[in-house]
C-alpha cells in the first residue's frame, strides 16, 4: 500500500542537530532535483522580493529566511518536521511499534522541497509550496512530475494508492495505466479542517489495521468500523475511485 499525504504548511524545526545530508533520503533517484530545487528557492529566498515569488506573506521573513539555510539547518525526521491538523491526527509518534513500520513502508509525503519522502527521513523545515513557479526551476509540479513517476509506482508496488494529497500536490504526479485502477481519493465532506483531520486519522487506522488490501472495494470493510463510508468508481479510465470517509 502506498498512502499519499501533503506536507503541511506549518512545521517543527530544532536549534541543534546535523543538517539534511541528500543523499540519505529515501527515493535517491530524486537528489539531483532536490538539490537544484533547495539552491533555487535559496536564492530566491534571499532577495526583497521572495514573498511575492512564494506567495506567502510578507509577514513571513523568518520563515523565509529558513529557506536561505536549508544546507545547514537541523533536521528532524519528516514526522515530526509537518505538523497541524492532519499530522496531529496521524499521530505517528504515538503507534504502537507494528503500526510504525507499517507507517514507516506506506507513508510517503509529497514535498515541493524534497519531491518525496517517508516518516523517518530527516528533512528541514521550508517554506515553499508546490504552487510555485520557482525561478530557475520552473513550476515544481511540473518539474516534479517526471521524476516521481520513476520512483512512486515502485513504492505502491501491487498495493492499493490511497491518496490524501490536496488538488495542488496531486499535480505533482498522478497514477497511469494500472496503477490507476488501484487509485483511491480520500475525500470529506464539510470543512478543509475537519477533512485534514479525517485524513489524518485515516491514514492512522489503515497503519493500525495493517490489512494491505489489493482491491479497492476491500478498504470498505478496513475502514467501515471507524467511519462512515461510501465508494465511488473512476468517472472514466485513468481517473480515481473516490473514497468518501467521515468519522464517527
């Protein structure tokens, strides 16, 4: 199985530590990119105008300025460097040791930083978001696209695609051919709040559960205890099922 997050806009860093070292991270066929991608946005960072550039607030100068660093900052394993409402409920700290290592294999975040990376991979705290045409770079959805289609397939290997990624980080790379026809959309009703938090605690019971369902229809009966579901078949070919999860 493999389980698609977003990263999270706020995030967790530490005044000591070793820095991010690249070529540890998981996916190494991605660290060509990450290093043309951290060198840009620590460029761009740099200048006056670098909010406008990361549409953020101008508000943001430290934020912004951790971008400038990002080759000596400390680093902390990617679960605890996202935090808010999603990785609140996710939770990984707090899984027993069985649903970690499940966590740790399924998991992965897509980062407009990194491209990818797993629970356990030591990364910086950045700002920058997927959006972003970055100078030199280009919009990083499109930058990444080809390189995560290399290694995401490989990472789902016969398992299901349960995706909790927002509309911007989904188009950083889509499932094709099929793969696509084990693609699942997780998607909530209401407010984004409480869907950030349903897929959140989605995400936890399906690392709990530990059932590495095939088929998608399966992940009725994973998650039916917890929530109230409802499953809905791709609209056309290559697109996903959509998953509507409300909890109880």
């Amino acid at each position: 199985m493999l389980i698609l997050l977003p990263p999270s806009e706020s995030k967790t860093g530490r005044s000591r530590g070793r820095a991010v070292a690249l070529e540890t991270l998981s996916f190494p066929e991605l660290t060509e990119t990450r290093r043309a991608v951290i060198d840009a946005v620590a460029k761009v960072s740099a200048h006056p105008e670098a909010a406008d550039v990361l549409g953020v607030s101008p508000n943001l100068t430290a934020e912004i300025a951790r971008n400038t660093v990002l080759d000596s900052a400390p680093s902390l394993p990617a679960s605890r460097v996202y935090s808010g409402v999603l990785y609140d409920a996710f939770d990984h700290a707090s899984l027993d040791t069985p649903a970690r290592r499940r966590a740790n294999r399924w998991v992965v975040v897509v980062s407009a930083l990194y491209g990818a990376v797993r629970p356990t991979d030591a990364i910086a705290p950045y700002r920058l978001s997927m959006a972003v045409n970055l100078p030199g770079v280009g919009p990083l959805a499109s930058a990444w696209k080809p390189e995560l289609s290399q290694v995401l397939p490989h990472a789902a290997g016969r398992g299901l695609v349960v995706d909790c990624r927002s509309s911007t980080y989904a188009a950083a790379w889509t499932p094709q051919g099929e793969l696509a026809d084990r693609w699942v959309q997780v998607r909530v009703p209401g407010a984004t709040h409480m869907a950030k938090h349903t897929r959140g605690l989605v995400t936890r019971h399906l690392c709990e559960v530990g059932r590495d369902v095939r088929k998608v229809p399966q992940l009725l009966d994973v998650l039916g205890d917890a929530f109230e579901v409802a499953l809905t078949p791709p609209a056309k070919p290559g697109r996903p099922w959509v998953l509507d999860a409300t909890a109880r």
